[in-house]
C-alpha cells in the first residue's frame, strides 16, 4: 500500500510540476488556470491538515501568486510522504470538519487517493483553460508519465 501510494504521489507532483513549468512560462496565465491550481494546493493542503489534526493555514479558494505555487507544492508533496511513510494502518478513520462546518470521518486510504484524484480532476479543468487560450497543454496522462 505504501509503495503505491508513494508512486501516486510522485505522479501527482510531476503532473502538478508540469502545470507549475507550463504555467511560468507564459505572459498571462489564464485567470481561471491560476484559481483551480490554487485550489489544487489548498485542497491538497487542507487534506494534509485534516490528517495530521492540525489546523489548515489556506481557505479552499485562497488565491496563491504563481512565484509561490513551487513552495507550496513542495510542502503539500513533503507532508503526504511523511503521512505515508508513518502510517500503519491506512484504514484508520480521520474525523474532520468540511468547510461548511460539517462533520464526516474518512479512512487514511480514502483520502489519499481523493488528493490525487481531485487534483487530476482540477489539472484537466486548468488544461481545457489553457487550450482555450490558445495554449496546447502538456500530456498530463498515468501512462505518459509511466513510459
């Protein structure tokens, strides 16, 4: 389990620092690219938090400049490692608060993968934004990051 949430994560950053390079590269990202990829790290970010039962330092849809997206990529990756490397028992239940206040709890495993997930999700939303700008996107696929 942990060797592959390990490699799930080592994806996840590689997609995410794709988008980063791409993104940096460019006189003017789209304004909708640099909302969902700020919410990729919030979101990433308050995950970490809720799994550790600290509190989260960035609102689901805070803004975050493009000069600092690398650090907190960086951060949201160094914390899912040390989560997964410390972790024994992956079906053990989170209780957290949403962001509406309501109260859920989760398996470890479960939330590790909706990180991914959700940030895969996001990625093709902020890929569509970049096409549409005139801007072909980066193949961003498990397999091509697999070969």
């Amino acid at each position: 389990m942990k060797g592959f949430l390990q490699q799930l994560f080592d994806y996840n950053f590689y997609c995410n620092k794709k988008i980063i390079q791409q993104c940096s590269a460019l006189d003017n990202v789209p304004d909708n690219c640099e909302r969902l990829f700020s919410h990729i790290l919030n979101a990433h970010h308050i995950w970490n938090s809720r799994m550790l039962g600290i509190p989260n330092e960035f609102g689901v849809w805070d803004r975050h400049d493009l000069k600092k997206w690398e650090d907190v990529h960086y951060e949201n990756q160094r914390t899912s490692f040390e989560i997964i490397t410390n972790t024994d028992n992956f079906e053990k239940r989170v209780v957290y608060e949403n962001s509406e206040g309501r109260t859920f709890s989760n398996e470890i495993k479960d939330i590790l993968f909706h990180v991914v997930n959700h940030s895969t999700h996001h990625r093709g939303q902020i890929m569509m934004a970049l096409r549409d700008s005139g801007v072909p996107p980066e193949p961003l696929d498990y397999v091509h990051y697999k070969r």
